[in-house]
C-alpha cells in the first residue's frame, strides 16, 4: 500500500517493499481481490508470501495471510511503544519551548524565528522519510523533536496571547478525534476501500491546493489572503481540516492492520509511529487555529 498524509506523502507495506495494501488480500486459487485496475494489488503468482508455509495454508482455506508466529514481525504493540516514543519526544520538546521561550512583546519575535526555523528543519526531515523506502528511526525522532519546538512556541502565542487554555483544548478536541475514527473504524462504520481512499485524497490535495494559494495570496497581497484561514471562512476550512485528519486516521489505521496481517517486519512499525504523529499533528493544529479564530479580537 501507497498511504499518504494530508501534508506528506509517506511509503507504508508498499508493493515496494513487499507488503499488501488496500483490497490485496488474495482468495483461494485465484488472484488477488481488485486485482484489475488496482495498482495496489498483486497476485498470487507473484505473491510474497510463497515462501511462507502458514500463508499458503491460509490461501488453500480462502482466508487472507496470516504472519507466521517468528520473531521479527510487526506487532500492535510494536506500532503502540513506537507511537508513544514518537509522540513523547514530541510532547517534551514542546514543553520545553513553551517553558524556555517566552512570547512576551519583547521575545515573541526571537522565538517565533526560533520555531519557523525548527518546523522547516521538521518538515525537511519529514519529506526525507517519505521519500525513504525504509523507516530511519533516528530521522523520525528528530522530525518530532525539531516539530515539537515549532508547536510548543505557537501553542504558547495562542495560549498566552489569544485564549487561556486553547493548547489543553486543542489536545482534548485531537483525542477526541482520535477515539472517535478508532471506535467507528473497530466497529466497522467506516471502511478503507479503494473509493474512500480515492475520495479522501482527492479532496486533501484539493484542500492543501486552496491553503498553498491562499498563503500566496497572503504573502504577495497582506492581510489574511483570501480569507480561507480565518472569520467564519476560517473555521470552515479548519472543521475541514478536521475531517480530512480523521479520513486520514482511519487510513492510518488500516495500514496497521494491514501490516499485522501481512506479517511487516518490526521495524514497519517505525512508519506507522510516523504517519500517525504526521496525522495528530494535522488535527491538532486545525482545533487550534479555530480556537485562535473564535477567540480573537478581530
């Protein structure tokens, strides 16, 4: 599977790498399910998994493939310590900005240089391991180090100088988020299939279309662009915004799953880890900037 993210593109179990994806799951004695025209599908003659005595007997009984019981393979709570170590390194950072750079009108200017500079270093680190066909743990770190600086000095603006309390809201409103595509998706409300995923990434680069024309608008014009990230325009775009993060949680989630099943190695779980912060970090910054939106004097 190809998942993306609403700001990076990011490789998951691709067929690069030599592990299913979305509707890949092979039936008995035939090829794989969507098959025809889906470039995400393999089938069973060049199945990866030929090798492995446990996948074929799952194939013979009409059943997707199982990982075999050996070490080395992906599991949930591989993806879970991952995940928390990512996120931790994250949350840390960004505590330790907010205490060590202050946002008073004699500073605010040093320190929103110092986090401009941390969330560009974050986003480069981010692309690298997009385009990596590996997961580099390391790379991973450091993106959540370099982005925790960026978001621990605006959760600060906005908390300190706009709405006591938006950063605790902003993280309840992301957990939120998160609880709710995870019960819905667990429960089987929502299902990743070829047509969601088409759906959800054709209206994320239309999103990210529109923000990219609106910040040169904003650039070249002043003032807010076209208005799209803020007044009621503004929370508009950002409940959107929302949206499109827990689409994109739910791919998420069934790239876990997926990678589960299909026995990815351990270090799988390090790209999981990865596009689930990528995912959080979205949500997180639109609960905040409709916050700022809602609370401002303007």
């Amino acid at each position: 599977m190809r998942s993306s993210n609403p700001v990076f593109s990011r490789r998951g179990f691709s067929r690069d790498n030599g592990y299913a994806g979305f509707n890949a799951a092979p039936q008995a004695g035939g090829a794989a399910v969507g098959t025809q025209g889906n470039p995400y599908a393999q089938p069973q003659a060049g199945n990866p998994y030929a090798q492995n005595p446990y996948a074929q007997q799952d194939l013979q009984h009409g059943a997707p493939p199982q990982a075999p019981p050996a070490a080395g393979r992906m599991t949930l709570d591989d993806v879970l310590l991952r995940t928390g170590t990512t996120l931790g390194v994250l949350i840390v950072t960004a505590a330790l900005a907010w205490a060590t750079l202050p946002v008073d009108d004699a500073n605010i200017g040093r320190s929103y240089g110092i986090a401009i500079g941390a969330g560009l270093i974050g986003m480069v680190l981010a692309l690298v391991q997009s385009f990596k066909r590996k997961a580099a743990p390391a790379l991973i770190l450091a993106y959540a180090a370099f982005e925790g600086v960026f978001l621990g000095v605006v959760s600060s603006v906005v908390d300190n100088r706009i709405a006591s309390g938006a950063a605790m809201q902003a993280v309840l409103g992301t957990i939120a988020v998160f609880l709710a595509v995870l019960v819905s998706y667990k429960a089987g409300w929502i299902r990743v299939n070829r047509r969601f995923v088409g759906f959800v990434m054709a209206a994320a680069l239309g999103f990210i279309a529109l923000m990219a024309i609106n910040l040169l608008f904003a650039v070249f014009g002043g003032g807010d662009g076209l208005g799209f990230r803020s007044g009621p325009l503004g929370i508009l775009f950002g409940v959107i915004g929302i949206l499109l993060g827990a689409c994109f949680l739910a791919l998420d989630f069934k790239q876990v799953e997926d990678g589960i099943a299909y026995g990815a190695p351990r270090e799988e779980a390090w790209l999981a880890a990865f596009g689930l912060t990528l995912t959080l970090v979205w949500i997180y910054m639109e609960f905040l900037r409709i916050i700022a939106i809602l609370n401002s004097s303007d």
